[in-house]
C-alpha cells in the first residue's frame, strides 16, 4: 500500500521515485520509439512512485492531486519520453472523469481505491469507426443483458483507436445510453479487464507517438449497470473530459517543444565554445525560438491558472468551449512550428535519427498533435459558436 494520502501533493513530482521515473522514461525513450513498442520499465516505475493514484481524491487513498501538478508531472515526462507523457496524462483525465461525476456511489469509491493499491491503468475509448473523432456521437449502444433482471449490461465498439488498449488494466468507454438512444445521448462506462474482451483491429505502426500503442480495437463487454456514470456524457464531455485532455495534451506537446529547443540550445552552446569570441550564427534562430517558446509556455500555463480560477459552470458556457479548443488548436501548432525551429537551428546535426541533436522524434511525436481530435473539427465547432457567441479572449 503506498501511503498517498498522507503525501504533499505539491511535492510529488520532487519525489526520488518519481526523478527515477524521469530517468527510466529517457533512458528508453528512443528504443520505445523504434520499436514502437510500450514503455513499460517507464509505466512501471510510475507505479512504484504511486504516480497512476495521483489523481484519485484523498478520501479514497489518492493523492488528491490538482490539474497544476498533473500537468506539471505530464510535461516532465513528455520532455523524456513523449508515448510515457502522453499515457500518463490519458490516465489521469479518465480519473479525473470519474472522480468528479461519480457522485456518492460506493461502487466507484471502492473502484478509485483499487485504482490507488494496484495501481491500475485505465484507457479510453471514445473514437469509433464510423464518427471517426467527435467524441460527441456514438453508434455502439450500453444493451440489458437478457438474464439477471436487467442488471448486467452489455455491448460492443469498434473502437478506431485505443492507446495502450492491450497494456490497460480498465477502459472507459463512450456509448449511447440506449440502443434507441440518439448519437449524442451518451453514457461513460468503466469496465475492468475481466470483464470484456479486446480483439485488435490493425496495427499501430505510425510516425510518431509510436510507444502510445493505439490501434483499434473491437470491445465486448459485459457490466454491472452501476459502472456506467450516472450523470449524462455531455456534462462530464464539457466539465472534465475536454478541458482536462486539451490541458494536459498541450502539456505533452510542450514537453516534446521543450526537449527540441533545449537540444537545439545545447548545439548553439556548443557551436559557441567551438568558436570562442564568435556568437555562432544558429544562434539569432536560437532566441527567435526562446521568444516563441515563451508564448507557447505562457498559453498552456495560463490554461491551467483559467481552470483553476473557474466555477464549474463556468466550462459549460460558450466563451469557454472556445478558448479550450483555441488552446488544443494553437499548442498542437506550435509544438510542430518549435520543433521545425530547433531543426533549423540544428541542420543536419538535428536531421539524423540518432545523436544529442536529433529533433526526428520530437518533429514526429508532434505531428500527432493536429490530429488528436482533429483541428479541423474544432475549428467547425469554434466557427458555429462564434456565429452567436462574442469572445474577446
Ligand atoms: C497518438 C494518438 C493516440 C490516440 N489515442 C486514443 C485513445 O486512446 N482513445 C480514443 O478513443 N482515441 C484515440 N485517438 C484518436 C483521436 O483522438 C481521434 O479520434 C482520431 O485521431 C481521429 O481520427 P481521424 O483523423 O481518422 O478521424 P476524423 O476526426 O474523422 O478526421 C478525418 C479527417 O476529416 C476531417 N474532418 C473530420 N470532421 C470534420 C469536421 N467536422 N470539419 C472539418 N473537417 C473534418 C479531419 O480534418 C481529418 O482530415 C488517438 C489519436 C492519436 C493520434
């Protein structure tokens, strides 16, 4: 049992478990990434530092970690190994799903609590063939199943895609409430993994965020009706779900932003010892990409001070379903437009696969960005909110 609950949150990313983490995370790294294989010795160092509890409430034996330092942990990681940054954040936004609309049910409190002794890894499945990436429909449907009086369910996804569907322990999943349920009239259902069967649909053999492992999946799966939250999708899609993953995304892609610019920084210094009494010429592109990295820095910080400042209600309103997915659009750009500025910066040094320089697998890992929930919906769904709402910001 990891004593978590008596933990500072503040302090947990400063824990010596959690710098081990940090180091296993980089010295794997780039294996993860050519094999497109998951991080495994970086995933289980995390458990060891109690780091898969962080999210969960106190009262359940959690750390009761906040978005601030979940996003803080989220970006060290990424720094290190983008994949780990990236399922470590998927993690914590499905906790953060269940913790705030699990209302008084024991069933879920008695969940959260394995969640913080096994540390169990939960995955997500709200992409489907068919709705591609809106989160916001559904085809497969939450069914009664024919025996126990209706208090098992049941039903099954052809999920697009699943990141580290095979590793997971539990997966959260999107479905219509009914089978005559609209599209969007959705429930969030948690099944652990006993409980359903996960049967691959293609490979994940992909550019970057290859340690992610996130290929499709058909889910059969079999439930108690208590697994499935009981407040409706679209609240927990607009209070939690959105704001959490654009938060601790960009949080990722600054992360990978970050690495690129301190590699192209190291090549500049040691152009500059190499030519003593010369600035080297890289480095004029070195301090236009400082300048940009400090907006980049600054919007994702400021998203996570907007978030803790705000009332709930406040995420249900239209001003703010602009501004999160203003901030998913603008850091997925910049992730890339700072990872193009560091190879610049670095030439050739930067263009091979392997040595200090290399920004292959940073420009890579970043391209994911755009296309994580693609850009080009949210700038539809922005375009018709902005039709009817002003927003100054
Ligand atoms: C690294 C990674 C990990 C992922 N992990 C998970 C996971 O764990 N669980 C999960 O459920 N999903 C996951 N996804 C899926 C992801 O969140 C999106 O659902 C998915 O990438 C969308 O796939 P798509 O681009 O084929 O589909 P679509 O979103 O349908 O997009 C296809 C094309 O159509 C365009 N398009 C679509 N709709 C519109 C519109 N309304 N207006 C304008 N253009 C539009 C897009 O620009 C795009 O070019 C992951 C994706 C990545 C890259």
């Amino acid at each position: 049992m990891i004593p978590q609950a008596e933990t500072i949150a503040a302090e947990l990313t400063a824990s010596e478990a959690f710098g081990e983490a940090l180091k296993i995370a980089v010295h794997h790294a780039g294996e993860v990434d050519r094999e497109a294989r998951f991080p495994s010795q970086a995933i289980e160092a995390l458990r060891a530092a109690g780091a898969l509890g962080w999210g969960v409430p106190r009262e359940f034996g959690g750390a009761g970690a906040g978005i601030d330092q979940l996003a803080g942990a989220t970006l060290e990681l990424a720094r290190r190994c983008a994949s780990t940054g990236m399922i470590f954040a998927m993690h914590q936004i499905q906790i953060a799903c269940i913790a705030r609309h699990m209302g008084s049910s024991m069933w879920w409190g008695e969940y959260l609590g394995r969640v913080v002794r096994e540390q169990r890894l939960i995955a997500s499945a709200t992409s489907e063939s068919g709705v591609g990436g809106d989160v916001r429909k559904s085809i497969a449907a939450l069914a009664p199943a024919e025996e126990n009086g209706g208090a098992m369910v049941v039903f099954e996804k052809k999920a697009s895609t699943i990141s580290y569907g095979a590793q997971s322990d539990d997966l959260l999943t999107t479905l219509r409430h009914n089978p005559n349920a609209e599209q969007s009239d959705q429930v969030l259902v948690l099944t652990l993994g006993e409980q359903m069967e996960l049967t691959p649909a293609g490979e994940w053999d992909t550019l970057g965020m290859r340690g992610t492992c996130s290929p499709g999946f058909t889910v059969r799966a079999r439930a108690n009706r208590e697994q499935a939250l009981g407040v409706p999708f679209a609240t927990i899609a607009a209070e939690t779900m959105v704001p959490y993953s654009h938060i601790l995304w960009s949080h990722v892609w600054l992360g990978i932003a970050s690495d690129a610019f301190q590699r192209a920084q190291n090549f500049v210094r040691e152009q500059a010892r190499r030519t003593a009494g010369v600035t080297p010429p890289a480095a004029l592109r070195l301090s236009e990409l400082s300048a940009k990295m400090a907006g980049f820095r600054a919007l994702v910080e400021e998203s996570v001070k907007e978030f803790l400042a705000a009332e709930r209600s406040t995420f249900s309103t239209m001003g703010y379903a602009v501004r999160i997915n203003n901030l998913k659009i603008a850091a997925s750009e910049a992730a890339v437009e700072m990872c193009q500025g560091a190879l610049r910066v670095c030439g050739l040094a930067g263009y091979g696969n392997n040595g200090p320089f290399s920004i292959g697998r940073n420009l890579r890992d970043a391209y994911s960005a755009a296309l994580m929930i693609a850009n080009d919906r949210l700038h539809a769904t922005n375009a018709a909110l902005l039709t009817v709402h002003r927003e100054a910001r």
